[in-house]
C-alpha cells in the first residue's frame, strides 16, 4: 500500500488517472466528521474537518489509520489460518517494500507481529471502490446508525 490518491485507467494501463477532486466535500451537505467502517476489518476511521469533511480528508485519514501497526490482541482474535494469511502478505509487502524480488518461489520472511499493518489485515483487497450508507450492516456492528457513518467496499 503506498498511500497513492490515484486511479486505474484502462486505456492507458502504464499511467494512472490524477485525483483531481481531492478538495471537493465528500457530502452534501458539509459534515465536519465522517465516520468509516468496513466488512474487511474491525477498525472505525474518524474523518474530521472544522470546514466540511473533503475527498482528500478521507483518503488521507485512510492511509494513516491503515499503516498503523496490528496490536498482538487483534490478530490473536482471528483464526490460525486467517492469521497465517496476513503473516504472508506482511512478508511479501515488505519485500517488496524493500525492492526484493516478486517472482517465484522464495522461502518465507518470518514477520513479527510488529511489522504487521492493518492494510496487511485487508490481504489482496486495497483498492478503494467507494463508500456507501448501509444502515442494517451498521447498526449490527457498531448497535446504532448515524447519517454521517459511511461503509468502504474494498475490492482487489
């Protein structure tokens, strides 16, 4: 994950689309807190600005929450598969991360859990596809709904 505010063009697959919107309000009308769920990971994202929450408010406070590391409780609560799953893409982001190669088979990188991340938790599913209102799935995760509380689709 690298934290770019960019999209896919697919006509010209070698160059992607600038973000050109990153100041346009992400609401109308202007609410000056956001608040981000998603089905892929059990954080909340709180989006806050004083002059109405903007597109680039958002995907800024994304990245930020989504490199912070993965506690030692959060990842003994899953599963021992799931928790291998993210083990492996930590390894294999942070070879990449440090220029390694990315084709064929290589032994395993051993990872501590202080080098997980929390993006590490979404596995292939990085690229943002939108946000949209979903008051049931909001209210049986966080027991109550909000106008301002949005969920993020994720797809890989």
């Amino acid at each position: 994950m690298l934290g770019q505010t960019s999209g896919f063009n697919q006509e010209a697959r070698d160059r992607d689309l600038a973000f050109t919107q990153k100041e346009e309000p992400a609401t109308m009308p202007r609410v000056k807190q956001l608040i981000i769920i998603t089905e892929h990971s059990p954080w909340c994202t709180i989006v806050t600005n004083e002059n109405g929450v903007t597109m680039g408010d958002i995907c800024t406070q994304v990245y930020r929450e989504y490199t912070n590391t993965i506690t030692s409780p959060e990842l003994t609560s899953l599963p021992a598969r799931v928790q291998e799953q993210i083990k492996r893409i930590s390894a294999h982001n942070l070879m990449t991360a440090q220029g390694g190669w990315q084709g064929g088979y290589y032994p395993a990188t051993p990872v501590s859990v202080d080098q997980l991340k929390r993006y590490d938790w979404l596995r292939e599913r990085v690229f943002f596809e939108g946000l949209r209102k979903d008051d049931a799935y909001t209210v049986s995760r966080l027991g109550y709904s909000a106008p301002n509380i949005f969920v993020m689709d994720l797809s890989n």
